[in-house]
C-alpha cells in the first residue's frame, strides 16, 4: 500500500476510514514499516486512566527501520547533510550506509561503558551529526534518550537529570552558534554538582574549548571510539523492542511547576513520525528536506531524525542560526544544496523578513517546491512573504499545527493536496478526531465557531504518561473534559470547516515557538533576592509572536531599576536559560488580586499589550487602585 494520499478526495476517503474504522486504517499503515513480530491487538485505550497501547505484542526496533532497511536498495543515498555554523568549514554528508555504522560504532561504545536496555541517558550536544548518532544509538540499544536543548542552563539540565535518574551524559566541550562558542562541557559540570545518578560523561570534540576531565568520570568521545576500533569494529545488532518500550522523554512546560517529560514509546511513535512526514510533505525520493529546528525540541525529534529517516529520506541539518553571518544564511544553504523542501518556524519567517529582501533577492530559489512552518500561530503579512519571497508562489505552505506530547502532526495541510489559507492548519490528518468544547466540555458543533480545542480519539503518536508520574499526565491532560485530551490551545472552525489555531488558552507562553510556562518564570524571577512577588503573562511580539513580560514587585532598598532588571534576567538565565528571559520587566507595588488573594492575569495581560481601554470589571480586587498605578507605570516603560 502506498503511504502516501495523493489527491483530495483520496484524503476525504482515508480520513473516513481512519475514523470509522481506526485500528484496521492503522495495521494498515504500520503494514508498510519493519516488525520483527507482528502486534497481538491494535488498539487498547481509555482516556480515563489514561491507559494507551498501539501495536501491543508487536516487535520492533525503530532504527532497523530508519537505518538497516534502507541499506540494501539505498545505501549511498545521503541520510544526513549537515551544515556547519561557520560557512567556510566544509559540509558533511552521511549516507545511510554510513550513518548505521557510525550508530553501531556508538551503540558499542555506549555498551562499553555500561550502558543496557532501559538506562535513561541526557544528550546536550550541539547541532552536529553526532546529536543524531548518540540519539539512534540510544534507540538501538534500547538506552532511552533525553535531549536538552543547548540553551537551557546547568539548572534545568540537572532538573531533568535527576527527574529521570540519568546515568550517563553525552555532551562536547563547546558548541557554535553565530559568533558564540558555548561551553557546554563546562555547563553540564555545573549540572553534576547535583546529580548523583550520573556515573559518566562521554564528551565529544567540537569547539576544542579547554574542559575540565573528571578522572573516572569523563571521557572522550574521540577515544572511547578508538576502542571500539581496536575492537574490529564490531556489528551492534538492534536490540528487539516491545512496540510500547519508551523510546525517549522529552521535557516540556506546562502551567503549573517544572516542566514535565513526556514520554513515547517505539512503535506508536515509528508509525505516526513516518506517516505523517510523507504525507505532509509528500516526500519524493532524492529530495533534499531541510528542517530548521534543534533536535533539543519535539519538532527535531520527529522531523528531522524519526520521521525522515524511516521513509529513507535526506535531511539536512543546520548547526548555527538564519541571521550569520547574515540574514541570507538559510537562503544560501538552500541554493548551495539545492534544497527542496524547507521546514521552519514562523519567528525565523520574521526576522528574516524584518531584514530586508535584499538577503533573499538574487539567491537561486527554484529548487524549493514545498515549504512548512510549525510552533505558532503565523501571521498573514509572513505567511505572504514564505508564500512569494521563498516559495515564488509555487510551493504550497504546509501549516503543521502538534505539540510535543501528540508525536507529530495532527492537523496540517498535505502539500499539494489539501487547499491552503493564510494562518489555518486546514484539516485534521487521518487518524486525528478534534473536536472544540466550550468550557464546560460540551462539543461545539457546526462550523464558523471556535473553543477548546481537544482530541477525542488516541493516535499512534500520542504520549502515553509523563515521567515518573502518571497522575499528573492524567490530570494535565485527560481531566479538564471528561474522555478528551485538551491540547490547552484555543481554535476556531470556518464556515468550510477549517481549523486556525489561535493559540494557547492556558497560562504557557510560546516565544519564538518555544514553550515557556509563567510559573516557571514567575518561580525563577523570585529567587532573585530582592524580589518579593512577580505575575508573568505575554504580549503580542513583533518578531518573537510573544514576549515575556514580568511585573515585579521588588523590595525597596535598590536604587538602580536598569540594575536590577539585568540581575533579574541573570537568575532568570542560570534556572532556567536565556530563552525565558523577561523582555520588560515593569516594578509595581502590588499586583492586582482577588480577596481570595488570586492574581487577575486577565487584566496584566491587557496592561501588557497596550490595551487598556477595557480591562473590565475590576470591583472584585483587593486593592482596585493599583491598577492605576501599575497602568501608569506600564505607559512609562513602552515611553
Ligand atoms: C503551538 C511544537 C499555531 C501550539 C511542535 C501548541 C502552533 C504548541 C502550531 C506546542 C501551528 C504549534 N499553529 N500554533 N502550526 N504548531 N503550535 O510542544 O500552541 O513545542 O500547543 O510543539 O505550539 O509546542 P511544542
């Protein structure tokens, strides 16, 4: 069976038999993947534990299928091509051939150093092939993989270390990113100085930043490789995984307390992440597929490792950022590598275009036929300029609207196949039954209406707890409306039945499309000793779609406001990273609360965005005359 849907009423057909009959559209689907045994049951779930299981008795490892299978037929085709930082430091490509000797090299030297089926393992390595060969290592010795993101500080490293008890860290001694050189080796030892599970650190070689080597502790990638070699180089047969083995945790923010990881598991996860790649994109063999993410994020994860890989296709990553050494960087990269599908993110859209066509204008586009944009709402005027500047009004956009915690896409376009409009994610994929709740949890039904927007039937890539503690899954997703996951986001549906995501209904903020929870800034900003209480909320950004804005209530004996702002973004960097600092921070004396002592983020949120013609009813605060003041003082600060 061809995976992929090739015209509109093929879409129309699929998706009513993916719904009117899930678990035979779904065997059929994973017909088309590598089992080394076959599933017992399809399908077994309730919303209510929740309990999940896709494939149960099936089989598998999901390298065999991004790497093993492919070999034979398509061995030399290129996997991955990786684009340094630095534009004069020379490429590098991995055929598929390649890429699984090099996993299996590392599997053994994972092996070597203690590592079975299981183990949890943080990854913090910059944007070079060695993040993809750690993270397929990982899954071909059943190790289960945690990658932080690059930015994130020695404190949420160590977080998510000790959450997942972690026994083992890969990291390099420093990363590039623009004219930065990051050092990471020296973060992660920061880390340490609180994980007591960690027994070692495999660091790999890529800045040659001086690093501190802990005997005992530490080693080098470079060597621990060597004796791999002087081993003979042996084969590391995959180990056989159950369909609902974890393959990886991926951390993420929520609205309440630290950030929480989510969990997949190998098959489900296989299935949907190859599926939805080559439909969404409707990939054609010898393509050139070009995903800006990091792999610290879900969308890294899926598409440009998982999902491409398993459909044997190649996919190019890019170690350094759009704007250097100018805002032309991912053009060049495009014209250099004759790139043909070109998969980012609405914030880069921005500033990209904030810098002028003159970065675009004379580059060799043409080679581009399909583009993609994902991790927030984006807005009409970028939509125009992907759609002509980049695509030369050729290359459907496909607006692929999923979280971390569903896999992969849920509802996007199929490019080429599905009609497209400006800021809409269109249509739910096969397999995806969304339905908006008002907040009661009663469906709206019909069309030109919006809510909550939720899902009311599992999917192959769905989460299937979050780590170390279920209940807090089950109440973070599955408890707001009975028998739905609530996805936190706001959406409406057209008159043709159209979905446009509006965005998060909940207290996260999405800035550069990265999740960042308010309490978790609110709690980093207040351990800054001379802060007594702050409320967070966002507002409308021109280039970041939101921007964190802090009112601080601060004790009086500082002088310097500009002082304390900087030291405030400094705690804000060491809990958390640079990401989540504030963008204004406005000092008030009292935060506008109920009697019950709730803060009203209602009316900060329309103090923030300028708005403050209407605030509303305000005769239930505690103190109805700091809003003045706090109004004041936020006209004072925009200037
Ligand atoms: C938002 C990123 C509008 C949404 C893959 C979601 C989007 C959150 C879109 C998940 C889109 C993602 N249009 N909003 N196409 N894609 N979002 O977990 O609010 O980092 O809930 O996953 O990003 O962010 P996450």
């Amino acid at each position: 069976m061809d995976l992929q849907i090739k015209s509109f009423e093929d879409y129309q057909n699929t998706y009513q038999h993916s719904v009117e009959n899930p678990e035979a559209f779904w065997a059929g689907i994973a017909e088309n993947f590598y089992w080394r045994r076959k599933w017992n049951n399809v399908l077994d779930w309730n919303f209510k534990e929740p309990k999940i299981k896709w494939f149960e008795g099936a089989k598998l490892n999901i390298t065999e299928n991004c790497l093993d299978r492919h070999i034979y037929q398509h061995g030399d085709t290129p996997a991955i091509i990786w684009e340094p930082n630095d534009p004069n430091e020379a490429h590098r490509v991995l055929t598929y051939k390649q890429l699984l000797d090099k996993v299996e090299q590392f599997s053994n030297v994972l092996k070597n150093n203690g590592v079975r089926k299981g183990d949890r393992i943080c990854i913090y390595l910059p944007m070079v092939p060695e993040l993809v060969i750690a993270v397929l290592a990982c899954a071909r010795i059943g190790a289960i993989h945690s990658v932080v993101f690059g930015g994130f500080s020695a404190q949420s490293i160590a977080d998510r270390i000790n959450d997942a008890d972690c026994r083992l860290v890969i990291t390099s001694d420093g990363g590039f990113r623009g004219t930065k050189d990051i050092e990471l080796k020296s973060i992660v030892d920061d880390a340490l100085v609180q994980c007591k599970s960690v027994e070692r650190v495999i660091v790999l070689t890529r800045t040659r930043t001086p690093v501190s080597m802990i005997k005992g502790r530490d080693v080098w990638w470079e060597d621990e490789i060597k004796k791999v070699e002087t081993q003979g180089n042996p084969p590391c047969p995959a180990e056989e995984m159950d369909a609902e083995d974890m393959l990886f945790v991926l951390y993420t923010s929520g609205s309440t307390g630290k950030p929480k990881g989510v969990v997949h598991t190998c098959g489900g996860y296989m299935v949907y992440t190859g599926y939805t790649f080559t439909n969404a994109f409707q990939y054609q063999p010898g393509e050139v597929y070009f995903c800006t993410a990091d792999i610290g994020w879900i969308t890294g994860h899926s598409y440009i490792v998982y999902g491409p890989l398993s459909q044997g296709a190649t996919s190019l990553m890019f170690e350094g950022i759009p704007t250097w050494p100018d805002a032309g960087r991912l053009w060049d990269i495009v014209e250099k590598h004759h790139v043909n599908i070109l998969y980012t993110a609405p914030t880069a859209i921005r500033s990209l275009m904030a810098a002028g066509d003159s970065y675009v204008d004379g580059k060799n586009l043409s080679s581009i036929t399909k583009l993609g944009t994902v991790g927030e709402p984006i807005n009409e005027e970028a939509w125009h300029w992907y759609d002509q500047k980049i695509g030369h009004g050729k290359a459907p956009i496909v607006d692929t609207w999923w979280q971390t915690e569903t896999g992969g896409f849920l509802i996007s376009p199929i490019a080429g196949v599905t009609p497209t409009v400006p800021g809409y994610a269109m249509l739910p994929l096969p397999g995806v039954q969304p339905i908006l709740v008002d907040e009661n949890g009663k469906e709206i039904t019909g069309n030109d209406v919006s809510g909550n927007l939720c899902i009311k039937f599992p999917w192959p890539g769905m989460l299937r707890t979050t780590y170390g503690d279920h209940e807090r899954c089950r109440q973070t997703y599955f408890s707001a409306y009975e028998n739905l996951y609530f996805t936190g986001d706001g959406c409406l549906r057209d008159e043709n039945g159209y979905y446009r995501i509006t965005g998060r209904v909940d207290d996260v903020l999405n800035v550069s499309g990265h999740r960042i929870g308010t309490a978790e800034v609110e709690n980093a900003i207040n351990m800054h000793s001379d802060v007594i209480e702050s409320a967070v909320v966002g507002y409308p950004h021109a280039v970041k779609g939101q921007g964190i804005y802090a009112f601080v209530i601060a004790s009086q004996h500082h002088t310097d406001e500009e002082l304390t702002r900087l030291d405030i973004n400094k705690t804000v960097s060491r809990i958390i990273g640079a990401i989540a600092k504030p963008d204004k921070i406005q000092f008030v004396s009292g935060l506008p609360k109920t009697r019950s002592g709730k803060i009203m983020r209602r009316i900060l949120r329309k103090i923030a965005e300028g708005d403050t013609s209407n605030l509303g009813d305000t005769t239930t605060l505690l103190d109805p005359g700091v809003v003045d003041e706090i109004k004041e003082g936020a006209e004072k600060l925009r200037g």
